[in-house]
C-alpha cells in the first residue's frame, strides 16, 4: 500500500514552500517519523516525517522545486501492506529495463530528476546519484549498486566520485603525436615567458531559499518605508570583561552555561528601552504603539541564512536564562530547527557583527519595529582617561532607527544608557 507525503502545514497564511533536501532517496528503508525531506517556507525549515516504516517508492518533486500546502510530493509503499519487502526489479534478460519515471524537473536542455535505465546488467541509477556521476563524468554502468535490486545510490555515486580518476580510453585510429617544433629563440633584449592559463571561469545557478527571499524583502520594505538613521557610540568593556573573568567558573558551575557578552547588551538595551520607550515602540498609522514589555530578537546566523528569534518578556530574564536561550537558540539555528513562532514578533534587536570580526556597520532594522543595537568587534585602543592616554578594550555601537518617531535626542540618549550601563555593572544585577 502506497501513502502520500504531502507538504504539511508550515505556519499561518503560507501556502506555498519549496522543497529542501531529501533525506531519503527512491529505494530507500525509512523507520516511522524518520525525516524524509526537508521542506523551506519563508518564515523557517521544517521536516517532514515518515507516517510509517516502509520504502520511499515515487519522488515527484525535486529539490528546489516550489509546492502548495497539501500537494502531493512523493509516495511511501508500506513495508507489511501486502509485501514484507520492497519489490527488486527483475533481471535485464527477463524484462524490459525501467524507464523514467515521472517525477523530472528540467534545467535548461537537461531533464534530471528520473531514474535511469540500467545498463550493461547495473541496477537503475537513482536521480541523485545520477546527478553525482554526471558532475565527475563516471559513466553509471561502471558502478555497482548497493540498493535493493542493485539500486545505484547516492552514496554508491559519492564513493565513486572521490576514487580514483580513470583515464580515458585512447581512440584506437588516433594518430602519432607530431614532435614539438622547436622553440624560436627569443628577440634581442628582450624575455621569453611561457604563460599557460588553467583558471576556470565557471559560474552556478543556484535558487534562492525562501527565507533568502523573504529576508531581502524585508531588507527592501525597510529601506522603502521608513525614515532610517544611525548613530553611533563607542564602549570601554573592561568592566564587563573583569566581570566575566571573576565569575565565569561560578556562573558556569551554577547555571550550566558560559556567561558571554550577549546577556549584559540584553540586559543593557532592556534598561535603555525602559528610559526610552520611544525605541521599543511601532509607527502604525494614524498611532503610535507603546509597549510595556521588551520582546527582544537574537540576529544569528542559521543553515539557511540570518534568522532572528525572540526573546519573549527579555525585561524578566536573568543572565542565566538569556545565555540558556540564546544558546539554544544558536544550536537549533545552525540545524534549521527553529520553531516558526519563536521567529515572529520583537520589538528590538541586537545583532551582533563583532563576531564576524566587524568594526563598524550600520544595521538595518526589522519592520515595523523602530530599532536595532548593532555590536562590533572588541579592539584594544588607546583613548584619554583621567588626562592620561591608556589602552583599553573598546567596542563601537550603533543604533540604526526609525525617524518618524524617533528623534535624535532620544537616540543618543539610548545609546548613552547603553554604554553606562555596560562600563559600570553594577547597575545590573547578577545572579551568580
């Protein structure tokens, strides 16, 4: 009995997604809620899991192609329903060789996506791993299968790839070689350089992900719509850093978590947001929005691109609790396992640059909220201090925000708050 995979719902009012990798080819065992493909919205990743134990049978749509909520993308033949195995295709000598399946995608004059043929008494050769010996020029009959039935799969591909090139057949009427003429001597006064050229100009297409798209998007409706300006400050951290030093081992042991620089800006910006509540607001037309509560975004990097999650009531969190989230945060990130509604809402962010070593940025923000705290890299400079010249480890700020409602003195008030609150710690209190 075959079941259909269809693309499941993926959050509110997104009806159209693109499928990611498939984790399971044509052939291949699945146990149940194993995950058989990923599946890309622009709001998050989200994978799709096996019903049931049985055979991915049918692959109808490829990666990279787009699908609508509920659409069928593949079929999955139930190991038990009627058979306890999956069928293996007959010999070569006894039946017709398999032929594509209609389950192909087109790239320009190239049609991949289907199983081929066997040949020469192989077992077909899955898409994917057909796409794998096309790229390193293997030819599929030369590689046995490890499938059921002989299958060609990916991985019998993959390893045949990385093996040793094989030279290519001479052509049996293929003349002798002429002998090098040899070389003119080179001109009176002047050098004779022998220049080869090996560099490639190669060039790739690749889709853009939905959450690639979206987040252009956004980037754009930012630009287009509000009044954007950005003002900077700089920050000693010796503070922070002397503070970190005396209790990381302690605030480790306690909480299970290492205590980092991303807590004290959190707690820094909730402090500022609260003096300045103009920043944590949103310009709705014909209103302003004022909130009591700080729902601050996390920028990290994910597998797919920037994504922002929130940290719902930060102004309630302790350094422990923002340092447990945030790292989660990454982790779930880098694997694309971040729940959708853990990515909507905020009404500030804090994106930090610094660790990709940037020394000044000018970050845009995230509609419609009013704000973000950019972060830089940690730099020893020297600056004055009590009219004597000291290094000291210095940090830029930047505050990117929305002129409509945010004024200049508000702006540098906030990036004030900030910076005192940072160079003296104390103000903040620390759970170790």
């Amino acid at each position: 009995m075959a079941i259909e995979l269809k693309v499941p719902e993926v959050g509110e009012s997104i009806t159209e997604v693109m499928i990611g990798t498939w984790k399971k080819g044509v052939g291949e065992q699945v146990a149940a809620d194993d995950s058989v493909v990923e599946i890309e919205s622009d709001k998050a990743t989200v994978e799709l899991p096996a019903p049931s134990a049985g055979v991915i049978s049918q692959i109808l749509k490829q990666a990279g192609e787009q699908a609508t909520v509920g659409e069928v993308i593949g079929y999955l033949e139930v190991i038990g329903a009627g058979t306890s195995e999956p069928v293996a295709p007959a010999a070569p000598s006894t039946l017709p060789q398999p032929q594509s399946v209609d389950v192909r995608r087109r790239e320009g004059s190239t049609m991949i996506g289907s199983v081929q043929p066997a040949a020469s008494g192989a077992g077909p050769v899955m898409p994917a791993a057909a796409r794998v010996l096309g790229e390193a020029g293997i030819p599929p009959q030369s590689v046995a299968g490890s499938g059921p039935g002989g299958r060609v799969t990916k991985s019998d591909a993959v390893a045949a790839a990385s093996g040793p090139a094989q030279p290519a057949p001479a052509a049996a009427s293929a003349p002798a070689p002429r002998p090098p003429a040899p070389a003119a001597p080179p001109l009176s006064g002047t050098t004779s350089l022998a220049v080869e050229s090996t560099a490639e100009r190669a060039e790739r297409a690749v889709l853009i992900s939905p959450i690639r798209r979206r987040i252009a998007e956004r980037l754009v409706e930012a630009q287009h719509e509000a009044a954007l300006l950005t003002t900077f400050n700089e920050v000693d951290m010796s503070a922070v850093m002397a503070v970190r030093k005396k209790f990381k081992d302690s605030f480790a042991d306690r909480y299970g978590v290492k205590l980092g620089f991303m807590s004290f800006f959190v707690r820094a910006a909730v402090e500022a947001l609260r003096a300045v509540p103009q920043v944590n607001a949103e310009f709705r037309d014909p209103h302003i929005i004022y909130r009591d509560y700080c729902d601050i975004g996390i920028a990290v990097g994910g597998g797919k691109g920037l994504v922002v999650p929130v940290l719902r009531n930060a102004e309630q969190l302790n350094f422990a609790e923002i340092e447990q989230a945030i790292g989660d945060f990454a982790r779930r990130a880098a694997d694309n396992k971040l729940k959708l509604e853990e990515l909507q809402g905020g009404t500030f962010t804090i994106s930090n640059g610094g660790v990709y070593g940037s020394m000044m940025s000018t970050p845009i923000i995230n509609p419609p909220q009013s704000g973000i705290l950019g972060l830089h890299a940690i730099q020893e400079r020297p600056i004055a201090v009590g009219g004597q010249v000291v290094i000291r480890p210095m940090m830029y700020l930047a505050l990117t925000y929305d002129h409509r409602l945010v004024d200049g003195r508000e702006a540098v008030t906030f990036l004030k708050r900030v910076k005192e609150t940072i160079e003296d710690p104390t103000r903040l209190l620390l759970e170790v």
